[in-house]
C-alpha cells in the first residue's frame, strides 16, 4: 500500500509485550472504537465514521476526534478524545453543546480563529489557534494547519480564502490529512506523501464529484476516504479515481 509499511512480525510482539495490561485496561475503561484498521509502524491507526464531517481516529494509545457534532450520546461508548481539531465554525463541524459534553479537563482542542471566538469560555483555555500554513506539536502529534477554501466564484462565500483549516497529521511514518469543507485547491493538489485522506464532496458547498476526483489523482494518497458527501454519487466518484491511480478509495457509511 502506497506509503504504508505493515508491522513486522518482532515489531508486534514489542508493541504486545509493551502494551499488554495496562494499555486494556484503560481501553476497557474509556471505550472502544471500531472501524477501519491501518497498519503503521506504531500499531494500527483505527478510522470510525460518526456521520456527515465527524470522525474518531486512534493512533499509539490517542484519541483525535475531528468535528464531532451530534450529540454527546453519539461517542458515549468511544475512548475519551485527547485532542479534537475543528476546521471551522458552521454548524455541522462546530456544535458547542456535543463539544462541551466530550472535551475532558485535559482535552487538547486546535482549532480557527473564528471557531476560537464561538467556543464556550471553558474550553478555550485549552484550545489552540492554528492560521493557514502555521504548524505544531499537541498531545505529542504533530499537525500542520492547510487552507480549505472555495474557487469558484459563486461558492465564494461559503468558506473564503484564509478563514478555515484542513489539517494533516504526522503519526509515526504516516500522514493523514483532513481535507475539510474546501474545492479542488492549488494547496490540496500539492500535498505529497499522504497515505489517508478525507476529502469531501457536495455541492454548492464544496466541490462535484470530478473536481474532487481529479485532486485525488493529483496528490494520490494512498487511501481516500469520501466524507461530507451527502447527495454525491460516490460510485462515480471511485470511478474516476480509478483504479490506474493507485489510490484505494474506502467508501464507507457515513449517513
């Protein structure tokens, strides 16, 4: 798979031997996740659609939430996040009530400018403002903030240039990028090494089917995941991706 090593078989055992009791306890104790299973070099980054743009990801015993709306009863059997990352204020990525209700005492929240100001007062001593291009280190996962906008001209003022974050994050030897509400960007097409990506389509908000498809054989992750998409034809969309590409689309049950 394009960038993704599996663990060897004496990197297992080490990680098993290393993790063993303790490391199930607390899961047993914060919940678990199901989902898609990665492998990385670190163990297996687990990918669990929630619905629409939310998402729950675990990596090397962390938990990242990415706008996680819905209600609170939505991730009651999840592990508690130990960080989320919002890309930007509308609606169906920033809700305060399910926020408030998941983020712990030592939630690590990155987020937008405009999303810090909507925050309740009593998580934004832990949140974290990220700018387009600005990069950083939190609970020990290193994130680069990339800029989700529109292009064409009359969806312009639906994300503008400069307000609003995708994200990618390094996690061990792989790269995971949350492409967030954006069109087909100079700054989308230029990502490189990517081994997982969620990138979304629907239209007028973000982009058509072909503009996203045509971005993924451009930067070619290794994985694709279809996201935010409602009203999209999917199939059409891993059909254009095609199979020449080298990129694995995943289409999975996000409503």
């Amino acid at each position: 798979m394009h960038h993704l090593r599996t663990l060897s078989a004496a990197a297992a055992m080490a990680a098993m031997a290393s993790a063993a009791i303790p490391a199930n306890a607390q899961e047993a104790a914060r919940g678990s996740i199901e989902g898609d299973r990665i492998p990385t070099e670190q163990g297996d980054l687990v990918v669990q659609p929630i619905e629409h743009a939310s998402f729950v990801m675990t990596w090397d015993g962390k938990t990242v939430y990415v706008d996680p709306v819905g209600g609170a009863e939505r991730y009651g059997d999840l592990p508690a996040p130990d960080l989320i990352l919002i890309t930007h204020q509308h609606p169906d990525h920033l809700d305060a009530e399910t926020l408030s209700a998941v983020a712990g005492d030592d939630t690590a929240l990155v987020v937008t400018q405009t999303v810090h100001d909507a925050l309740p007062p009593e998580l934004r001593d832990n949140a974290e403002v990220m700018a387009n291009g600005d990069e950083t280190t939190v609970a020990d996962l290193a994130i680069e903030a990339v800029p989700a906008y529109n292009t064409t001209e009359d969806r312009l003022q639906y994300h503008p240039k400069g307000r609003d974050n995708g994200y990618v994050l390094t996690l061990g030897d792989t790269r995971v990028y949350v492409a967030a509400d954006t069109e087909d960007t100079p700054e989308m097409r230029a990502q490189r090494d990517i081994d997982v990506a969620f990138v979304p389509m629907n239209l007028p908000y973000t982009m058509s089917v072909e503009q996203a498809a045509d971005a993924v054989r451009a930067f070619r992750p290794g994985i694709v995941y279809p996201y935010h998409s409602r009203g999209s034809d999917i199939e059409e969309f891993a059909r254009l991706v095609g199979q020449d590409s080298g990129v694995e689309v995943r289409v999975r049950d996000w409503y």
